[in-house]
C-alpha cells in the first residue's frame, strides 16, 4: 500500500471522530489490561490458483492475546488501546491440487510443508461518546501485519511477507448492569479498500470483581475475515471461535 495512500485513507477515516473531542466523558484517570486464549478455527484459501486451508492441513488452534489501555480526562485528546494478537500455524499435508503462491506452483500429489504467521499490533485512538451504563467508544485503528505466508516441498520453497499496516475504523458498545460487576458488549474493526478487505469483531460477557483492585473474566466469541489480493500472495482467510481472558482495572 503506497504511503500516499495511507496518509489519505487515515484522514478520511478520521473526520466522522472529530466532533467527539469536546464529548470525551472520563473524569479518573484508568488503565485497563487484559491477557488471553483464543480457540480459532481456520477457513478460507489462498494462492492463485488457490487451494483451501483445510486441504493444507490447516485446524483448529489457540492464539493468544493481551492489551493495554489508558483512558485520560482531557478532553482533546483521544484514549489509547495497544493490543497484540499471535496468530501462526504450521503444517504438513499432502495435496491433490495444484496452487500458486507469488510465483512458485505446487502439484498435486506433492507433501507440502506450510506455515503462516498473521499476528499484528493494534494501534487504537478511540473517544468515549457515552460513559454510563451504557459505554459507547468510537475511533480509528492502525493494525500493523508483521508475518508471512511460506509454503515447501523436498525440492521447492516459496515465502511471502504479510508486512502491511492497514486504517480501520473502531467501534465498541457495551453494557453495564449496575452494582452487579457484570457487563455485555460488542467491539468491532473495519476496513475496505481496493481489494483489502478486513472485517475483525467480537461479542463478550465481562465480569469484575468487588476488591480494592478490580480483576475479573471475560469470556467471548472473534471474528476475523481477511482478504488480501496484490502481487505477491492472494489470501481469503476466515478465523472465528471462542475466547477467554482475564481482565484488570487500575
């Protein structure tokens, strides 16, 4: 993606969350952390021509996460959350079709070792329009992608970087049930440009509890669909499954 691109892509996402500056509702200063599994399973294909991800030999597998947050009352100045999500597998298979990766052909009836690896940092500005028992945060993410797509045989190799930060737009509602420590919400990020496509959202329940240091659970389901068509790899990858996570408010 050229930077000129980018830059453009950025300032278009941005304007909707500009007015939200003088709504911004914190009045404590909060950090808010989190650490966890993620049970996804894999869908999709890639290649050109392609082959699916269950004929690679793709399963389900567990991918971690964590997260840190800081929400801040000044009111110009948008809240920050950096998440880092890892997401790798690798495989052996043997194939019955033949595929593609930038310039490198697989047969059929070859033994294919494949690996990916699409884990990425999250960047997120967000405002917080509501602060009560309903919490509504709007804002942008900046995910960057620093991974790759490798395929080999006894005989042939092929790797392509997934090395891309792509601009998305950020939205979190969630709901708090009063004086109970529970709360359910979604959360999502979304972008579409030219023929990258990134839709990633979850639904959670949370629960805190009572104590001088508010830790807690959650509990939820992830989405996440990547298209990704240039030059060098062709990728349609779905992963979705249920995750678990222990949180912290400080």
């Amino acid at each position: 993606m050229k930077k000129h691109t980018l830059a453009s892509m950025v300032t278009l996402l941005s304007a909707p969350f500009l007015f939200a500056s003088s709504a911004q509702a914190d009045t404590i200063l909060g950090v808010y952390a989190g650490a966890g599994t993620w049970n996804a399973d894999y869908d999709g294909q890639a290649g050109d021509p392609s082959i699916t991800l269950k004929e690679l030999g793709l399963k389900k597998q567990s991918n971690t996460f964590y997260y840190i947050a800081l929400e801040h009352p000044v009111p110009v100045l948008p809240n920050i959350r950096l998440t880092q999500t890892n997401i790798s597998s690798k495989q052996t298979a043997t194939v019955t079709k033949t595929f593609t990766i930038n310039d490198t052909t697989f047969s059929g009836s070859e033994v294919v070792t494949s690996d990916f690896d699409l884990s990425h940092l999250d960047a997120t500005f967000y405002y917080e329009i509501l602060d009560n028992w309903i919490n509504l945060d709007l804002g942008i993410t900046a995910r960057k992608f620093s991974g790759y797509v490798h395929a080999s045989t006894p005989t042939k190799t092929e790797k392509v970087n997934v090395d891309k930060t792509l601009p998305m737009l950020y939205l979190k509602v969630q709901f708090d049930l009063p004086f109970s420590g529970l709360s359910a919400g979604v959360e999502g990020n979304y972008v579409s440009y030219n023929k990258d496509k990134l839709t990633d959202y979850s639904a959670k329940v949370s629960y805190l509890f009572d104590s001088a240091l508010d830790v807690g659970v959650e509990v939820g389901y992830r989405a996440l669909k990547l298209t990704i068509d240039d030059k060098d790899i062709t990728a349609d990858v779905n992963l979705k499954g249920p995750y678990a996570a222990l949180i912290a408010h400080f």
